[in-house]
C-alpha cells in the first residue's frame, strides 16, 4: 500500500471529527492501490469507528468531516441531503472569468465513471465567484448547492473553464494546463450538530506553490 502524507485534525469533540484531507489520500477505499483511506487513517489513530458523513475526490484535498455516533451521523447526513451543509472551495481554472455566476445544469453519470450534464440528469446547481486573474487562469471560490460526485469538475468543465491539473475533466492533454494536482481545495465547512461549527483548511503548500507559478 502506498504511504501518503497523513491528515490533520482540525477539531474534534465527543461527537465528530473534522480533518484537513491531504489531496491524493481517497476518502474512503476504493479501486487501485492508492493508499489507506481516510476513514481508515483516522480510525486506527483514534482507536475507535467513525460514520462517513460526505467525500472529496481523491485529487482534491480540505475539509472533511465524520460523525462518532450513529446519532450525529443522521443529523450530519440529512445536512448534506438538504443543502444546508455550507460548503466552500476555492479552484483555479484555465481561461479567463469574470464576476460570479450559477451553473444549473442536471448531471448524470455515464458507465465509463464521468459525469457531464445531460437531460434526465439529476438536479446540480454550483455558484462561482471571481478571486483572482492570472494569464490565462483563473481563482475562484466555488460553493456547490448540491453535491454531486464530481459536480465542481464537470460543471466548470462544461462551461469551458476546466480545473487546472485535472486529470479527467476538461479537453486534452490532461491533466489541464500541465498542473502537477487537481486545483481544487475544500476552503471550509458549516454544520450544526447540537451546535454550530465552522472549519477551515488553510491552504495547502502543494496548492499555493502552483499558483506562485502562475
């Protein structure tokens, strides 16, 4: 099994924990030998189970949650399911953007494991904002209204502004723009479970080395 660099915890109480997940580490185990889980890692360091409560793709990194009860996992997943989980991530972008805007395009996963938006798809709806313009890339602070698997991705990606470094999503070479990682980072989280929490994942070296490159 691979060694991957090891998550931090960014709090954690007697109902959850929530984490910094390093980008390349998969959120729970999956195809490939790619390396312990997350949920693994974190299981064996605390002794104890915990409840996957969402995902980030394996090339994206931030914030992650999980609950420690079966309680406060059902609190946590109707969050998610409703859309009053707040979620936050920033993502560089080939291409030139301005503003803000809403993608609200259905997207339906085909067999080959992609997602593109397609009729009959279910309902997606991902709000962009201007960060930053470099020459032909673009920061921005994305925050998806529904959560679907690789919605950031294939929605940017259809509007012709890929995520730099994406090796799945966008038009060929890949990954986008030559980036050695996914430009995509999970900036922060809000839930309630009994109480308000916030958190936040700074970000990562890896991340800001490219776009100091740019």
């Amino acid at each position: 099994m691979k060694a991957l660099p090891e998550s931090r915890i960014l709090f954690e109480d007697d109902r959850l924990v929530a984490v910094d997940k390093p980008a390349g580490r998969p959120t729970i185990p999956g195809r490939g030998d790619v390396g312990e889980a997350l949920n693994a890692e974190l299981e064996r360091r605390l002794g104890r189970k915990l409840f996957v409560v969402h995902r980030l793709d394996r090339e994206a990194g931030g914030v992650v949650v999980f609950a420690k009860d079966a309680a406060t996992h059902r609190l946590l997943c109707a969050q998610f399911e409703g859309r009053t989980a707040k979620k936050v991530y920033l993502a560089a972008v080939q291409g030139a953007l301005s503003g803000a805007g809403l993608i609200d395009a259905p997207l339906k996963e085909f067999g080959s494991g992609r997602v593109a938006p397609a009729s009959g798809g279910r309902p997606s709806r991902t709000r962009w904002t201007f960060e930053r313009a470099w020459c032909g890339a673009t920061l921005l602070r994305v925050e998806p209204e529904t959560g679907r698997k690789h919605q950031i991705r294939a929605h940017l990606a259809s509007i012709g502004h890929p995520i730099l470094g994406d090796p799945r999503y966008g038009p060929p070479p890949r990954p986008v723009g030559g980036a050695r990682r996914l430009m995509l980072h999970a900036l922060s989280l809000s839930v309630e479970a009994g109480r308000a929490y916030a958190f936040e994942a700074p970000v990562p070296a890896d991340f800001a080395a490219v776009l100091t490159a740019l």
